[in-house]
C-alpha cells in the first residue's frame, strides 16, 4: 500500500515524521503528575498487546488509533507508559495488557505497527511506535542482567529497577545500518536474502557491531553480503523499527568495486539494477516492488526518482 502522493523526495519516511509530541521526559519521575495527568478528562490512554493495538476507521476515510478517557480504560496494576503531551496538552497514555479490550464498535481491529504504521497519522503511528518499543523491551528485561533478580517498572514504563542490586535498567535500541548502494553508473545493488519469498530483492542491511562506526558498518555489511567495496556513505534519514529493538539507519553509499560475491548464507544473490532493469523487472513479475513501511523501499525510492513501478496486470502485458 502507498501512502499517497507523487513527490517522492519529500514524502515522510514512515515511523520518522514529526509525530507533534512532546515526551515531556521530565514527568517520568514524578508520580503526582502522573496521577494528575492520569485522571484528567482529556488524557487519552490505548492499550498495546503483544505488538498490537486497537486501530478503527474515520469518517473521512483514515485510520486512528483507538483512544478512550482514562475512565474508561481497563484496569492495570503497573504497565502503564508515559508517552508525552501534545500541542493542546492532551497527555497520552498506554497500558500494555495481556490481551486487546474487546469492542462493541465492530469497525475496530487489532493491527500490528507494520500496518498500521502505513495508515496512522504521524501523531498516532508515533505514538504506538513508542508504545510497541516500550512494551518489546519490558517483555524482554524482566530479569537484572547484572545479578538475575526480578526487576521492577519504574518512570512510567522508562526504567527497569532492581531491588536486590539497585541497578537501573533503561530500554534499549541496537542501531542498524540500511544502505543503497550504487556504482558508477548510478545502476542500484539489490539483494535476495535466503529465506526471502521467491522474487524479492531489497536492499542491503546489517547491525552495527560493538565499538564500530555505523559509516564502518555500511561498508563491513555490504563486503560481507555482497562482496562490494564501498567508497563515499551519505547518511539520508533514521526510522524506529520496534521489531523488537532496532533504529534503522538509512544510507546511499558509492560503491568503489562494484563486483559482486554474495555470501551464500544471509544473501543468495545481489545484482545491480538500472533504473530500466527494475521497471521492466517489477513490470513483468520476475521480482516484487519494494512495499510496506520499510525504509528500504523509500531509499529504492528516493534512487529511482518517481513512484517505484508496479507489476502490470494480464490486461496491460
Ligand atoms: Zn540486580
């Protein structure tokens, strides 16, 4: 699904548009406030399960999260997340329950953020990908890695403290690098990785490693994977991935050696495409176009120039 509009360039990459809220860090610690803002009318509060959350139709056809007063949102003991206050101090609440509340309203659904972070607004899509990180990171962290004690939550969804060592545990994010990689003649290097459905390629991505720099880490992943020397690396835009943990780091880079040797074990084949290679390929349905919120498909995007093509139908071919 795209989400609409034909300049390219300037379309938001999902998840990394201004969301408008202000996380108000500062309050975290301060259950008062908390419980003032808590029990105001015009806190808003959504619950996130197991990645998911409630999303409904608006009448002008979009999609929002679904948000109630405090009042009416179910009853939990402590997983209850902080998320910030907007520009008309609306304060905004998650609760991470084992299940979604079920709804009368039959239009509602559950959605992961993979979806809906395709249709949500800026505000809301950022405020569920902060949810949906918040809520990866408690699931995983319930123990003190430094003496194996059960932690507990503290600054509203923020910390993970220990009783036993006092250790303080803060949630964490493992930076990733994603690059499209392109050689002298602005031909662009797509991969296949092994376990990929038949026909997709996309472009390279790695984690960055302990100690090494994410421009390091470009030009590491793509030797690994592909074989390909990199040159000049040209930082272009961030996304959250909450996918559980990661921040994706976008890159265009130059490729100083562009021949190719593909791993076998991540990558199965890497190519270089032209622009007019990928059109006629995604045209006749020997690869699939880059989709979905990934920012791999607006980096394929930005390189191309235009709306990336899509497979023609029997009629067309
Ligand atoms: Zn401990």
């Amino acid at each position: 699904m795209n989400t609409g509009g034909a300049d390219t360039a300037d379309r938001p990459i999902g998840l990394t548009a201004d969301s408008g809220i202000d996380r108000a860090a500062h309050h975290r610690l301060d259950e008062a406030w908390l419980a003032a803002a808590w029990s105001h009318p015009t806190t808003r509060v959504f619950v996130v399960s197991g990645g998911q959350a409630l999303v409904d139709d608006t009448p002008d056809g979009g999609t929002e999260l679904v948000m109630t007063p405090t009042f009416e949102a179910p009853l939990t003991e402590t997983h209850r997340y902080f998320l910030g206050t907007d520009e008309h101090g609306v304060r905004y609440f998650a609760l991470q329950k084992d299940t979604l509340p079920g709804r009368l309203d039959q239009s509602a659904r559950a959605a992961g953020l993979r979806e809906a972070g395709l249709l949500l607004s800026a505000r809301d899509a950022g405020l569920m990908a902060h949810a949906v990180a918040l809520e990866n990171w408690q699931r995983l962290h319930r123990f003190c890695s430094r003496c194996g004690e059960r932690t507990v939550i503290a600054a509203a969804g923020h910390i993970r403290r220990c009783p036993a060592c006092g250790a303080e545990h803060y949630p964490r994010t493992d930076p990733a690098v994603i690059m499209l990689v392109t050689d002298e003649e602005d031909r662009a290097l797509l991969g296949r990785q092994v376990h990929w459905p038949k026909g997709r390629f996309s472009t390279l991505a790695g984690f960055v490693e302990p100690g090494e720099s994410i421009e390091k880490a470009v030009a590491r992943e793509v030797w690994e994977e592909a074989g390909v020397t990199i040159g000049h690396v040209e930082y272009v835009a961030s996304q959250p991935w909450p996918f559980p943990s990661s921040l994706m780091l976008g890159f265009i880079a130059r490729a100083a050696d562009a021949r190719i040797t593909v791993d076998g074990e991540e990558i199965e084949e890497a190519r270089w495409f032209s622009r007019e290679d990928l059109r006629t390929a995604i045209e006749n349905g020997e690869i699939l176009p880059p989709m979905g919120i990934s920012i791999a498909a607006r980096l394929i995007e930005l390189w191309y120039g235009k709306p990336i093509p899509q497979p023609l139908t029997k009629a067309e071919a």
